[in-house]
C-alpha cells in the first residue's frame, strides 16, 4: 500500500505540469521530495525523543530498542533530505554545497551529533547503561534540532526561499504542486513507519537472539 502510494506520488512529480517559477523553474518539483524528508526526519526524531523519555521512566528496553529505530530512520531521512537539498543547490546556487547557506551546513551538524547517538550506543556493553545514556543523549540531540534547522538559520542571511530574492515557499507551492506534495507528506511518513517498525523487529529479533546464546 505504501509502496503503490508512493509510486503515483513520484510519477506525479515528474509529470504534473506546473507553472514556471523564477530561479527555480522545473527544480521546483524538488519540493515534493526535499521538503517532506525533513518532515519525516523532525518526526522520527520527535518519535525517538518521546520512547528514550518513556525509558527513563519505565526502564522497559522496548522502549530503548523503539528510540533507537525512529532515530536511526530519522539519519536515513535527514541525509536524504541533505542530498535533495545539495541537488536543489546545484541547479538553483550552481554549487553542490555552499558555506554562505546556513541550513546546509547546520543541518549537516545535526545529523552528526545523532551520528555521535550511535557511536555513543556501541561504546558500552552494559545493555542498562547503554540504554539510560543513550536515552539522556537522544532527547538532548532531539532538543538541538529546532534550533539548528530553524531558530538559528532564522537569524542568519541565507539563500534559501524567502531570502535574498528567493521565492518564498508560499510563492512557489502553487496548486498544482500541493495536491502531490501533501500526499508526498503522507506517503513518507507512512514509509517512515514501516522502516522504523521493520528496524525493531530485526533488533529486538537480534537481542532475543543474543540473550538465548548467553544463557545457553
């Protein structure tokens, strides 16, 4: 289902006729994959977040297991998101990657500090231990994303819509852009889902696994 969903949602990006938009002309139908792959990942996150604070409450590792799957998916969307953005960037600011853009380069150290989440996980054998920091880790990563991707480019010149004689988002989302770009919403957050789901079955799969050889 989610599959077929998304597969008419990305054959409506490129075959939707939309109207032409100064500087971003046809790069305009980026916005129905970028846009959404920052959604997603602000909502596996958001997801992670909420599981590492249901840990510390309850100790369940369940929960331990689920805040590292939704964060783990969120990397998946957010490096997306990032690779979207670099193409948008080339055809748009002619360059793959421009230090002058703050969101770019904030964004890349968004995703690095939940790098470090992971790095963070393998450092201990301790399952509780490793379970308990990561959790504090998680919500303090989850805390840093408004900032960095929002608050902080807020402040900044940057060339992304709205700025320096970029269209502003509401300029460019015309009609016929928005009926596949709200599915487009949909349909990634319901593959987001299904891939975090998927992820913490094969963990939890693999650490049942790992406590049967221990006992044996």
């Amino acid at each position: 289902m989610v599959l077929t969903w998304l597969t008419v949602v990305i054959a409506a990006a490129f075959l939707v006729n939309i109207p032409q938009i100064a500087i971003l002309e046809e790069t305009a139908r980026n916005l129905i994959f970028h846009v959404p792959m920052w959604f997603t990942m602000f909502a596996a996150f958001a997801a992670g977040m909420v599981y590492s604070i249901r840990y510390l409450w309850s100790e369940n590792p369940g929960d331990d297991l689920k805040a590292e799957s939704a964060s783990a998916i969120g990397v998946v969307f957010g490096i997306c998101g990032l690779l979207t953005g670099m193409v948008w960037a080339r055809f748009t600011w002619g360059a793959w990657w421009t230090f002058a853009e703050p969101k770019m380069n904030l964004s890349a150290i968004a995703l690095l500090i939940y790098v470090a989440y992971f790095i963070l996980r393998s450092s201990f054998d301790d399952p509780q231990l490793r379970a308990r920091l990561s959790a504090v880790y998680n919500i303090f990563a989850a805390s840093t994303i408004p900032f960095l991707m929002y608050v902080i480019p807020r402040q900044l010149p940057s060339l992304h819509p709205g700025a320096d004689g970029n269209p502003a988002f509401s300029e460019f989302t015309a009609i016929e852009l928005r009926i596949v770009f709200y599915p487009a919403i949909l349909g990634f957050f319901a593959l987001a889902y299904w891939m975090t789901n998927l992820r913490y079955r094969y963990r939890k799969a693999v650490l049942t696994l790992e406590t049967r050889n221990t006992d044996l």
